[in-house]
C-alpha cells in the first residue's frame, strides 16, 4: 500500500499554440537527466483534433517548465486513417537505443461519445525530441479479441519481452438514447515492440455496477507487479484503483489501497483518472488527470518507497 501525497496541479494547456486549446491528457515521463523529465501529453486544437507534445522540468519544483515544444511530436493522419482525429501518445519504452512510443489513434463514430481507437507506434532516433509513425496503419489493429476499440497501451520490458496492459471495449449500449461503453484491462506481449500477440489475457475485469476501466499502469518493484487505473461505476465517475500479482498473471484487486482520491476542491475535484507512474530517488511520482478528463491538465502525486 502507498499514500500518495498531491503535490498539485502542475501543468495546464496556455492556448499559445493552435494544437494545444486544451487539455493535457495522458501524462507520462521518460528520465532525461539528474531530476530533469520530459513529460508527454496530449492535446486538442480547436477542432477536437488531438495531437502529443511534451514539456520539461525538475521534478524536485515540477511547477517550474524548464521547456516546453512549440511543435506537437506526433498529430493526427489523413483523412480515413484510423488516427484521422487523434494520435495521443501512451507510453515510451527504449527498444535497441529507439525510443517507442505507443499512442492511440482514435476517429469519431457515427454520433457522440461513440469513436474507434487503435494503438500505433512512433519511433524516435534523436533521444524523444521527435517522432516518426512506424506506419499508417495501427501495430494493433482491431479483431476477434478486441472487436470494438484499443486504447491506452502502457508497454514496459519484463522477462526478457515487451509487455502491455491496454483498455480493451466490450461493448456500447444505448440507453434512453444515451450511449455507454464498457472498457476493461487486457495484456499483450511482445519480443520486438513490432509484432504483437494477444491471447484475449483480461487482466481487471468488471465487478459489480463497473463499466470502465481506464489507463493501466504496471510497475515492477522488488519482484512485486503493482497496477494503478482508473475505474468508474454507473454512479460514481472516475476514481484510482490498484491491484498487485506475483507473476503478472494472476491479479488481486486492493482498490481500497490505492491511496489516492479527489480533492475536496480544484482541478481534481470531481474526478480523477489516467495515472502513470515512475520512480525516482526514494519516491514513486504519479501524474495524472482530474476533472473533465484532463481538460485543465495534469496532477503530480508522490509517494515513499
């Protein structure tokens, strides 16, 4: 179990560029240096159309921007391409001196809130600074297991294999003309970060009046696998859960542990949700999203370890 204590709202979107109105969705670091991170995220123009950026700082005063792109590093394809309205990157992993960024590629469905996501990947040769999409088609495309939508990979080494927790969809419903969706927690794995297999493994699945789950995050800490997400129910919008395992493999759900919850007041009021973490020194960091699903940006959480 850890108790996180909210260091606080770190980052909002200024609107300075035409890709960044708002938002700042997806939070997550790669380590460049001493205390410095670069943190990715996602934005959205004026159009809803999301594209990745990223900002810097020191994680030791993480409200200080050391640098902060002028240009997104990953934005939406063509027109038909299954990224048409979004590429939102998820998770960064170094694959043979590359780093690989997974991201999702979403399109709009027939009407609101229905969208098609699929997970691609970009491949960066300068140290993260910019990215080139591996293809035009998603590496993880839709099919039997995942028929409906992928979404939110984290990929991390483990074993001697690249493994991935990603947000699965069950189903849409339509109730008194509203749409739901129905979101759970799967795992895919890999041997190049390129071709990937997936079994239909389901991590965290439904129990009780749980519709969506959100944003897996793995982190392996002294042979112990511990997994933090978001979960929302039929009444209570997005909240932290957490489970841990053994063998990543088979999961028990602490979600009473998570440590974790929305403020009484501010940007995380309401809810939170989208939660990726790392280590550093004698802290586990989280950052994180608060209400209306990262529209006023990112949360930072940290924790002993």
């Amino acid at each position: 179990m850890y108790t996180w204590e909210k260091i606080g709202h770190i980052y909002r979107p200024d609107q300075s560029e035409h890709w960044k109105q708002s938002h700042a969705v997806l939070p997550f670091a790669d380590h460049l240096n001493g205390d410095v991170f670069r943190v990715y995220f996602g934005s959205r123009n004026s159009e809803q159309r999301a594209h990745t950026g990223f900002i810097e700082l020191d994680i030791t005063n993480p409200r200080e921007i050391l640098f902060e792109t002028k240009n997104p590093v990953l934005s939406p394809g063509p027109i038909g391409h299954f990224d048409q309205h979004g590429a939102i990157g998820s998770s960064i992993v170094d694959v043979d001196g590359a780093k690989y960024m997974y991201y999702i590629g979403w399109t709009q469905g027939y009407k609101g809130p229905l969208f098609q996501a699929m997970i691609g990947l970009a491949i960066s040769e300068d140290g993260g600074k910019t990215f080139k999409k591996y293809s035009r088609a998603p590496i993880l495309p839709l099919n039997d297991i995942d028929p409906i939508l992928m979404t939110s990979p984290h990929v991390f080494h483990d074993k001697g294999q690249l493994i991935m927790s990603y947000i699965s969809g069950v189903k849409w419903e339509e109730i008194d003309g509203q749409l739901k969706s129905y979101y759970r927690v799967c795992r895919a794995h890999s041997y190049d970060g390129i071709s990937w297999e997936r079994n239909g493994d389901v991590i965290i699945d439904f129990e009780e009046e749980e519709t969506n789950f959100a944003r897996p995050w793995i982190l392996k800490i002294d042979n112990v696998y511990h997994l933090w997400y978001a979960l929302k129910t039929k009444t209570v919008d997005y909240r932290m859960g957490y489970a841990v395992s053994n063998d990543n493999a088979s999961w028990e759900r602490r979600d009473a542990e998570v440590g974790i919850g929305v403020s009484l007041e501010g940007f995380d009021s309401e809810m939170i949700e989208y939660p990726s973490i790392f280590k550093h020194g004698s802290y586990l960091y989280m950052l994180y999203n608060g209400n209306r699903f990262g529209y006023d940006g990112i949360g930072l959480a940290r924790a002993k370890f």
